[in-house]
C-alpha cells in the first residue's frame, strides 16, 4: 500500500512538472496576469504548450549531443520556467494585453448552465473511467510498441532512431519516456494509459473553449460538451483509443482543436474590424488606434502560439499533420475567397502580423528544428509515396455513408450535416468570422478525405482518417441543434405561435432524449464484461523467465495470434524493436498488396518442414513461445525441440542449435 | 471561489480520483495471484542437461504431485505442498543418476490438471 502512494505521488508530480508548469510558466510570460485568457483557458492550453515544450527541450539536448536524464530533465524544465518567470518580471512594468469587458463574461456561467457544466464533466469521466477499468491493463498491441521506444528513450538516455521505421514519431513517446524517467514508474502499469486519458479530457475541453471562443453562445458550447464528452465517450477515437494505444490520434484530437482555436484567437481580433458589418465597423474604429494596436499585438502573440503548437502536432503524428495541412489549406483559400473584396485589407493586415519579430522568430525556429536539428522519420519520399496517391485498397477507396454511421454515431451524423448546413448558410453574413469557416472547413474536409480520397489523391486507410469526424461534428451536432431549438418565442412570432414554447420545449426533450439515450447506450455497450488476465500475467512472467535466461545470441520467437499482449514481450528483452520475432497475423502472409517474409509463419506453424529448418539456421533461433492450445502439437513431434516452460496459455520450446 | 476555479477543482479531483482508481484496478489485474488461477513448471536452465525444475504457484491448490520418467520409465515421483505466489525450486541433479533414455520427462499434476515438460538428450 505503502508502495502504491508513494508511486501515485511521484507520477501526479511528474505530470504537473512536465505536462503542467511549462506551459503555465510560459503563458505567465506572454500574457502575465492578463485577462486575454480565462482561468479555464490558461489551465487548458498549459498542457497542449507543454507537450511542445518539451520536445523541443529535448530536441535541443539531442542536437547538443546532452544526455537524456532525470537530472538533465529537471534542471532544462526548471531553467525554461525561470526565464519565462523572469520575462514576467521584467514585463510587469509593461502596458499588458487586455479585452473588452464583453470577453470577460464569455466565461461567466448561470447556475444552471454552471451546474451542467459540471454534471457533463463528471459524466464524462465516470463513462470513461467505467470503459477504462475493464481495459487499463497492459495488453494493447499498439501500447507496447510505443511502449517499447519510449522504454528505449528511458534506458538509452536518448531520443529513439526507430532503426529508421518511418511508423513512429517522436512526440508520441518523449511524454511518457520523460514521465517513466521521472517518476520510475514502470511501463507496465497504468500511467501511459492514464497520461492518454488526460490528453482525451484535454482534447474535449478544447473543443469547448474553441466552441465558446468561435460562436460566443454558452449554450452551443455545453452542447458541443455534451456531444464530444459523453455522447459515444468511449468510441473511436476516445477511450478505445486510449486504451489501444494509439497515442498519435489522442494526442492529436488535442493539439489540432489547440492549434485551431489558437489561429481562430489570432484572426478573429484583426479581421473583425474592418470587415464588420456597417455601422459596427464604424463603431470599432472609432475607438481609435490604441484597441488596434492591441488586437495587433494580441493577434501576433496568439499566431505565434499557434505556430509553435503546429510544430507539436507535425511532432507527434503525421496523419493528424496531413489532415490538419489540408484542412487548414482550405480555410486559407476559403477565406479568402469568400473575402476577395477586401482581400487587399486582410493582406496586409496579415503582413503585419506575420512578418512581426515573435511570430518569424518562432516560425524560422521552427523549421531549423524541423529540417536541421531533429527532423521527423516521416519526412521522407518512400514515406510520402506511400501516404500519396490512388488508393492501393479496398480499406482506402474511401466510407460509405453507412461506415460513418457506425464510426460517429447516426444521430451524430445526422445532427452534424444539419449544422454544416445551417452553418454554410449563416456564412453569408459571417464570411469574415476566421471561427465559423474553420469549424465549417474542419468538418466539411475531414468528411470528403473519409468519404471521397481520390479528390485528394491521398492513399490512406479511410476509417482512419473517419475517425477525425467526431471533434468537428460534435461542435457542428451542437449548433445545428441550437440552431433550431433557440429562442422559439422569436422564431415564431408572438401571436403567431404555430407551435406553442412548450410544444417546442416538448419536441426537443423528445429528440434530446433519443440522442442522449442513444449515445450513452453506445458507451454502455462498449465497456466490456470483466477480462480474463490470466494469460496477460502468464505472458509477462514467461517472457522474464526468458530474458533472464537468454542473451544477444538466442534469437526468440513468439505468435501475435494466440498469446495475449505479446507485443509487450519485447519490454522484457530490449533487444531491438523486432526482437522476438513474431507470427502476425495469418492474413497477413497471404497479402498480394504487400509480399512479406514467410519464415515467421514456417517456424511456428509448420516447425519441422524444409524452409523453416533453414529459416530456424538463418535467424539463429532456438525459443519459440507459442499458446500451448493451439501451438503444441507439432513442436513435441519433433525431437529436436525441448518443452522448457509450461503454464496454461504460454509454452516456451528450445531448439538447441 | 470563481466559475473558473470551482470547474478547474472539480476536473482536477475527478482526474485524481478517476486516475488513481485506474491505477489501483491495474495493480490487481497485473498481480500475479490477485484473483488469478494459474501455475507454471519450467527448468532453471533451458540450455543444458541440468533437470533442475521449479514449480510457481498462482492457483488455490498448493497440493502438486510430481513425477520424474526416463524415456517410459518412472525413475522418481515426490509431493509438494506450494502457497499461492510461492516458487519451489526442485533440485533433481543431485537425486537422478545416469540418463539411460534419449529423453527425460517431469509431470506436474494439482489433482486436477497436469503439465508436463521435457528435454531430448
């Protein structure tokens, strides 16, 4: 017990120095006590910033040839958060960035919507925590692999070269391997499970503030709340990807809403004035150049923001990168075209804040970083070709309208285009809101590069990219509803009243009632029964039995079919990432797409057969850990193989060579 | 207290408790007997021609029979009373003389179920 607190506070206080403090101490040097910002703001964006923080500390240290250590570490973060107190010091004196009074209510709630604030909060957790409590444990193939480098990363006192795979990218690990190395936790517990719980919590608080910020109506922003935290919570890409493992799509539906919410703050303060509506325009820019110059300055700190979070993101996952690219593509050219009037306005308005010293200063950092000091694995042409053209599969010709149902949600669906509808429409008084087009252009592109590929000439697996439609059509769910339930009093007329306040009350307590029913059903169905570990347990001791017995000269094989979180395996040995080799999975040796090696097959399936002696010689293995059940048969045939280890899902058999 | 304050304290004690909850449920699935019913027989040294065995107990039976057999032949047979969680090391070296088979096999029986390893001389 004694063991498990002390473990409990080393991670909380890991997680607060690192994922925490950095971006908090940063924002107290941008903004100081500012009120640009709301608490709740300031609290949320501290983690996104510091995810970005980090890595680019630790890219530093690897271009500085400096080890990777919990001292090193310590004093790095530490150094970064006294010059970012320091530059709040000294800024203190300075004129400080401020808002109207209008800004300060924006997250002023009543009781009520306070009060359901809260009730959704909680509901979140307690539908997530539900789902994660029957799947927290060590077992998801994804996971361990991850698992594996950033255990590497913590043993190494390095970041990870992958051996040259293209498939990972370092933002996904550094948190965890700087956490492990913090706290000393072990990757076998609960805390990369539960550092991606967080980021999927973060992720929908974004989606709020973002909401809030762009539509500035509360009520949108509790139901986009509701939609994206409790309704189909457990789904793809929420907590089954947290348990999965699939750290690149988690930290991704965080750092993009981040990213998109940061460009919205830049955009929104210098657009605003000159391509209002008459007589609103007129208003601002009677309030002279001062409140200019401070959405100015505001808008250069916040586009800077937002550049250094897109460093993050191209960071951390390159699917969510690409996606975001083509998104935010399309927002550029949409704007702009729906404002080619004014085009010579935004122009140079956009000069000025662009090519200003903090933002250039943090977009050329970036792109030394980016090109010179650490670059991605993914940023090569075999790479490139792979993700680029006409799709090579079936899985990548593009979803069906009924393939988005089952990812999203129908209701959700439905709910979603009826928003990107209303939304289109409200565009024509609202083309200069840089917020509306974004929420328009992230749900509208994300749902043709799931549905159609070939318009974008992009070849990769669809119900993938699918999986990106929720953020965006939980924010459009949100607004198409309010869009039709608002004020009905005005909507129809007040002697009028073909459908009387509570007829209209009525109709969306029913229709309410049926997504909400619907939707946490859906959770309700996901969480599974309670899970055998059994054969996790036994996979793990069997393993250290091994790597305590075994050295660089035993080679090992083990199956992906039969063997629970085999992956995991690899943990034990940290002999290389494809060391033990494994069986995959059997459809995959009959790929026409994409030949592969078939001795992995042969010397677990077929042990004693000609091509698997040779393969055996080739490969220099002599264990082969296969589920008794189903892998005994042909082994204890053979007389050239020992039964070693024996425990009821995990048989170890050694071939002396 | 602030709007603000009160959601951030309310998020921060959810995350905590949610966290720690999670924390405390993967403890006891990754224990190896909280809850688990299994054991494992294996030789120390897999490599070479020592028939030194252990038995790992992670069931509620603590009753294991064993056996020890030269090719077809019992050569020796001994009981065990093993905890739940407990590692009995068998030192086999020392009781088996000269191997006069190609094989030598141990049987693990609980009563119920029994395994079974092997090495080929």
């Amino acid at each position: 017990m004694l063991n498990f607190l002390q473990n409990q506070i080393l991670f909380y206080a890991a997680l607060v120095f690192v994922l925490f403090l950095p971006g908090h101490f940063l924002l107290l040097a941008i903004f100081g006590k500012s009120k640009i910002l709301s608490q709740l703001e300031k609290f949320i964006i501290s983690f996104g910033l510091s995810i970005a923080v980090l890595d680019f500390i630790l890219f530093a240290y690897s271009g500085l040839k400096i080890s990777i250590s919990r001292p090193s570490i310590i004093i790095g973060l530490l150094l970064f958060m006294a010059a970012s107190f320091g530059i709040y010091r000294f800024r203190l004196r300075k004129n400080r960035l401020d808002y109207e009074e209008s800004e300060r209510t924006l997250f002023s709630f009543s009781r009520h919507q306070l009060a359901l604030i809260l009730l959704i909060i909680f509901l979140a957790f307690f539908i997530k925590t539900a789902f994660l409590s029957q799947t927290i444990s060590p077992n998801a193939t994804d996971l361990g692999h991850h698992m594996y480098w950033s255990k590497w990363m913590v043993e190494n006192h390095r970041l990870p070269d992958y051996d040259g795979l293209p498939d990972f990218i370092v933002g996904e690990q550094t948190i965890f391997g700087t956490i492990g190395i913090l706290s000393g936790l072990s990757f076998f517990s609960a805390f990369p499970p539960v550092i991606l719980h967080l980021v999927n919590i973060l992720g929908i608080l974004t989606v709020f503030i973002l909401t809030l910020r762009i539509f500035k109506k509360k009520n949108i922003a509790i139901l986009s709340l509701l939609f994206v935290g409790v309704l189909y919570a457990v789904t793809a890409p929420q907590s089954k990807f947290v348990s999965g493992g699939v750290i690149g799509n988690i930290l991704g539906n965080f750092l993009m809403p981040l990213a998109f919410y940061l460009y919205c703050r830049a955009f929104e303060s210098i657009f605003s004035t000159p391509l209002l509506p008459p007589g609103e325009g007129a208003r601002r820019a009677d309030e002279g150049a001062e409140s200019t110059n401070v959405e100015i300055s505001a808008s250069k700190i916040f586009l800077s923001l937002a550049i250094f979070v897109t460093f993050g993101l191209f960071y951390t996952h390159h699917l969510t990168a690409l996606i975001f690219l083509f998104v935010f593509a399309f927002l550029v050219l949409f704007f702009l075209a729906a404002n080619c009037k004014d085009i010579k306005i935004i122009l140079s308005k956009v000069w000025k804040v662009f090519f200003s010293p903090p933002v250039l200063a943090i977009f050329i950092g970036g792109l030394i970083f980016f090109f010179f000091i650490f670059t991605p694995n993914y940023i090569n042409p075999s790479a490139v070709n792979t993700a680029v053209g006409a799709p090579s599969k079936a899985s990548r010709e593009g979803l069906t309208i009924a393939n988005l149902r089952t990812s999203i949600g129908e209701d959700r669906l439905g709910l979603g285009f009826f928003g990107l509808a209303i939304l289109l429409f409200h565009l024509r008084k609202k083309r200069w809101d840089f917020g509306y087009l974004a929420v328009f252009s992230w749900g509208a592109i994300i749902f043709l590069l799931a549905f159609a590929p070939r318009l974008f000439f992009i070849n990769l697996p669809s119900d993938r990219i699918g999986n990106y439609l929720s953020y965006p059509f939980s924010i459009l769910s949100a607004y198409g509803i309010y869009a039709v339930f608002k004020n009905p009093a005005l909507k129809n007329g007040k002697n009028q009243k073909p459908f009387g306040n509570s007829l209209v009350r009525l109709a969306f307590m029913i229709i309410f009632g049926f997504i909400f029913i619907k939707g946490i059903s859906d959770s309700a169905e996901a969480i599974p029964i309670q899970n055998d570990y059994d054969g996790l347990v036994e996979t793990f001791r069997s393993s250290a039995y091994l790597a305590e017995r075994t050295n660089t000269d035993d080679g090992i094989i083990k199956d992906h079919n039969y063997i629970a979180g085999d992956s995991w395996i690899k943990l034990f040995f940290m002999r290389g990432y494809k060391y033990p080799l494994s069986r995959g999975y059997f459809k995959r040796y009959d790929d026409t797409t994409k030949p592969r090696e078939m001795c992995t097959l042969y010397m677990i399936s077929n042990p004693g057969g000609k091509d698997s002696e040779q393969c055996y010689s080739d490969t220099k293995t002599d264990f082969v850990m296969v589920n008794p059940r189903y892998d005994s048969v042909q082994f204890r045939k053979l007389n050239e193989f020992n039964q070693i280890y024996m425990s009821p899902e995990v048989a170890i058999y050694y071939k002396d060579k | 207290m602030t709007q603000q304050t009160k959601i951030i304290i309310f998020l921060i004690i959810l995350l905590a408790v949610s966290s720690s909850y999670l924390f405390w449920v993967d403890a006891k699935n990754n224990s190896f007997d909280y809850g688990k019913d299994w054991w494992a027989v294996y030789f120390d040294e897999p490599k070479n021609l020592s028939w030194n065995f252990s038995i790992e107990n992670h069931s509620d039976k603590n009753n294991f029979k064993y056996e020890i057999f030269d090719g077809e032949n019992k050569i020796s047979e001994d009981s065990a009373i093993i905890a739940k969680g407990e590692v009995r090391k068998i030192n086999l070296d020392q009781k088996i003389g000269g191997i006069e088979s190609k094989k030598i096999t141990i049987t693990v029986s609980d009563g119920m179920e029994t395994k079974e390893i092997y090495k080929n001389l």
